[in-house]
C-alpha cells in the first residue's frame, strides 16, 4: 500500500511540474500579446488622430464631382481676374508716370 501511495505522489508531482511549465509559458504569451496589444492601440489611436484631418469620403467625393462641373466657370472667372490684375497694374504705372 505504501508504495502504491508513492507512485500516486510521484505521478501527481510530475502532472504538477507540467502544469507550473505550462502556467510559465502562458505567462510569456501573455506578455507578448499585452505588448502587442499596446502596440496596435497605440497604432489604432495615431490612425483615428491622422483620419481627423481629413474630409469624409462622401465629402470628398462631393468636393471633386463640383469642381469637375464648375472647372469651366473656375477658368473663366480666373481669366477675367488676370485681366482685371493687368488692368490695375497698367492703371499703377500710369499713376507712377
């Protein structure tokens, strides 16, 4: 009986020592997915801090459909500006004159 009581005594000891080896290495795992956890927040955070510069696509999208629509009236506008720029000009040098 005695050595029967031994054996169960070794055998749990053995089931024990693998369960302190498994509990280390989830602690390593654990560990690592901690840090990585932090690291992806951290990545996570400065990506949703980066996105508030931005527009909403559908604000963009918006944005460039107007502007390929009015591209025309732009481009006039912009020549009658430059023509009223060298007519202010030519209006400075006779002034200085």
């Amino acid at each position: 009986m005695d050595i029967r009581i031994k054996e169960q005594l070794e055998l749990l000891q053995k089931k024990l020592e693998l369960l302190l080896s498994e509990k280390a290495e989830l602690k390593k795992d654990l560990s690592y997915y901690q840090a990585e956890n932090r690291e992806l927040r951290d990545k996570l955070s400065n990506w949703k801090e980066q996105r508030k510069n931005f527009p909403e696509s559908g604000e963009s999208t918006i944005i460039a459909v107007e502007n390929g629509r009015n591209a025309r009236k732009i481009a006039s506008i912009s020549k009658e500006i430059e023509v009223y720029v060298q007519e202010i000009d030519r209006c400075i040098a006779q002034l200085d004159n």
